[in-house]
C-alpha cells in the first residue's frame, strides 16, 4: 500500500481549506508563484522515486537482512516501537542534515521558500543520497523493510499540517509532538531560531538535546535561507549548493580543503576561497521576498499547467507496473522537462513560449506512448487545445503591457525634455 499517493488527494484538500483560511482572514500566506514551484519541487521529487523501480533493492533491504541482530513478530508492539524509533533517527538524519555540507546540499531545497504554507511541506528533495546511514540502528533491532517503510510514510504525512501558519499554538501538545507553531521556528531563518526543532513527530527529541526553541510573540519568523535561492527553476533548486560546494573545492589551492568541505560544518569554506571570494552575510533587516511580476492571464496559464503536469505524474505512478523501462523514463524525463519549463513561465523568460510548444507536443505523445484509456487521451488533448487558447492570450496581454510601458517611458521622457527646456 503507497501511503503517500492515498496521502496525496487530502494534502490537496487541506491546502484548498488553507487557500479559503487565506482569502477569508486577508493574510497573504500564499503567493502564486512561490506555491507552484513548492508544488513542482514535490512533484519532482515523486518523479526521481519512481526512477528507484529500476533498483530492485534497497540498502536497507539487504541490511536488514545480513546484519539483523534479531527477528521482530508483525505486532501492534512492534510498530509502535518502529514508529518512535523512526522517528529518533529522523531527528539525527535531521540535525545532520543542517550541520553538514554535503547534506544540507540535499536539505536546503526543502528551506528554500521565503513562504509558509502546506505547500512548503511538498517542497522536497530530489536528492538525500546518504540519509540512510542514520537508519541502520533500525536495521540492526531487525525491523523488517516493510514496516521501516510505512512507519516512514507515516512519518513524513504527519508533517505535513504542520507547515501552516493558521494554527497557533496548542497548549500541552506543543511539549511533546511537533507542531505548526515549533516547526514555524525551524524554517525561520531569524539567529534566534535558525538550526532549532529537527523532531519530524515528536519535539521530545529537541527538548533532550538541547535543540528546542519555542516560538516568540516579540520575534515573527523571516522563512527562506540565509542565501536566498531568487529562481523558482526546480532543478537549479535542487543543485544550487551541490553547486557553490564544488565551485569552492575547484578554487581552493588546498588539496586537502577540497576533500574535507563536502563533511565540514554548514557554510565552512577554505580560507583562500572565503578571502577570495567573499560572501556577503545576510542582512535580515532590509529582508525582501523574491518575486518577478507576471501579467494575469500568465498567472491562469502557470496554473493551468501545474494541473498538466499534475495529470501526467499521477497517470505514470498509477500505471507504474505495468509500464516497461521505455515509458517510464519518458514519463519521468518529462516530468522534469515540464516543470523546467513551468519555472520559465513563472520567471516570464524571454524563451518560455517555445519550451511550452515543445512541451505539449511533448505531452501529447507521452500519452499515446504510455497507451493510457481512451477518455484519458482526449482530456489530454482537451488540456493542450485550452493551454493553447490561454497562452495566446498570456502572450497577447504581455505585448500590451510591454506596448503600454514603452509609451508611459516615451511620455515621461517627454515631458522631462519640455520640462528642461522651459527651465532653459
């Protein structure tokens, strides 16, 4: 049973309740852009699981089988123990992941929204290649792969309400579980709160370890991180620091330096590469959100394709064994393809009209390469013809404004030269 994707209508329903909670309570916790990258980072994120069919086992599967200290029964006993348990070693896969380089490489992608909403909770990692090291306590107390694999779905579901600001704080549950309000402060980027609250279900773990930090009525949270991504491109998210890391090793004349930054402490950098090629710390002070103004036909446009692609990633993993390797890696090469494209929408790139041509043709013969139902094919059909007529009009509403603002400049010029004149 995939508890994420049974998981997955209800995270969509929950983030129309909070849309309404918006709108009735005039907060602005949601920007249209922000939320469709969160949104499309997720839906990425599903798409390189599904690329994990073609590994036909799993690091933990043969752990558990080879060094398994003990056989554990299929008791209620049993999961609650997986369950805590899980979630102990979450907390340290957590706590490493802000405290190492080449784990918060994987990490930051997750932190990178300057919102906070149930969407930021889909904004995941296509990465997190080495948090499985943290599980292997798990596979040692023999708790069988299956088990170690729904505890974890139950694990990451939990988390998911909590990324909201609609709920205040909850009395005597805040001393014990995460909550909306504990976990505001984790993605707070204020000195107060930033590297404070790793739990995923239980906060007990951060009040052990000293990592606990409740949120102030005195200190509102400032999200996003210290080095502000400014792209809403799902790929360059998910690369950005694998990026700056190598960058720094190849700069540094310090062989050594090149090996250790990948496990040194967040934000260490070689002292030749630092003194070089300095960074400028951030200044929360004069804190502003990354935003590039699209016009509103755009805005129906972006959104109309996230519904795309959103159809396209549920019909590859609903049919995903019965798909050969072909079709799955076309599936998931445009799922990525896609939302790329979506993000230059959103970024009103100069190119974004040609990726989208591209990409509806694209999808147009997805559909008939996965073989899907017939009804399926012509709402897809039906999709590009409407994406199609939307577009023209995004593209037509873009020329008026741009028409527009070239004759606001020319009058304002004008009127500058009269005025220069007349003071002559």
């Amino acid at each position: 049973m995939n508890i994420i994707l049974i998981a997955i209508p209800f995270f969509f329903l929950l983030i129309g309740l909070e849309l309404w909670a918006d709108w009735y309570r005039k907060t602005q916790y949601y920007r249209l852009n922000d939320a469709i990258s969160s949104l499309a980072l997720g839906i990425v994120s599903r798409a390189t699981d599904i690329a994990k069919k073609f590994v036909p086992f799993t690091i933990y599967a043969l752990l558990v089988d080879h060094i398994a200290l003990v056989s554990l029964p299929d008791t209620p006993w049993v999961w609650l123990l997986a369950f805590v348990l899980y979630d102990f070693c979450y907390y340290w896969t957590h706590r490493m992941s802000h405290e190492i380089n080449i784990l918060w490489a994987a990490h930051v992608v997750h932190h990178s929204s300057e919102e906070y909403n149930l969407t930021t909770a889909l904004r995941q990692t296509s990465g997190g290649f080495f948090t499985w090291i943290f599980y292997i306590p798990l596979a040692l107390l023999g708790i069988p792969w299956e088990m170690f694999v729904a505890v974890g779905a139950l694990n990451l579901v939990y988390q998911f309400w909590v990324h909201t600001r609609h709920v205040p704080k909850l009395g005597w549950y805040e001393n014990i579980f995460v909550t909306p309000s504990n976990h505001r402060v984790h993605h707070a980027q204020n000195q107060v709160y930033i590297d404070r609250n790793y739990g995923g279900v239980f906060i007990t773990w951060d009040r052990l370890f000293g990592t606990f930090q409740e949120e102030l009525e005195d200190e509102p949270c400032i999200y996003g991180i210290r080095k502000p991504l400014k792209s809403w491109n799902p790929v360059w998210a998910n690369l950005h620091f694998y990026w700056q890391l190598i960058k720094d090793a190849w700069r540094t004349d310090s062989w050594k330096a090149k090996f250790v930054i990948w496990f040194k402490p967040t934000g260490w950098r070689p002292e030749d590469v630092a003194e070089k090629y300095p960074m400028t710390p951030a200044d929360l002070s004069k804190f502003k959100k990354f935003d590039i103004q699209i016009t509103g036909w755009q805005k129906v446009y972006a959104l109309l394709q996230h519904i795309v692609v959103v159809i396209a990633t549920l019909t590859v993993m609903l049919q995903l064994a019965s798909f050969d390797q072909a079709q799955i890696v076309a599936g998931v090469l445009f799922i990525i393809y896609a939302s790329y494209s979506l993000s230059l929408t959103l970024s009103n790139h100069r190119w974004f009209k040609a990726f989208e041509l591209v990409k509806h043709g694209s999808f147009l013969g997805l559909m008939q390469m996965l073989s899907v139902p017939v009804w399926l094919s012509q709402i897809s059909l039906g999709a590009v013809v409407i994406s199609l007529l939307v577009l023209v009009m995004a593209v037509k509403q873009g020329i008026d404004a741009k028409v527009n603002q070239l004759a606001e400049e020319s009058e304002l010029e004008k009127d500058e030269q009269e005025t220069k004149l007349a003071a002559e």
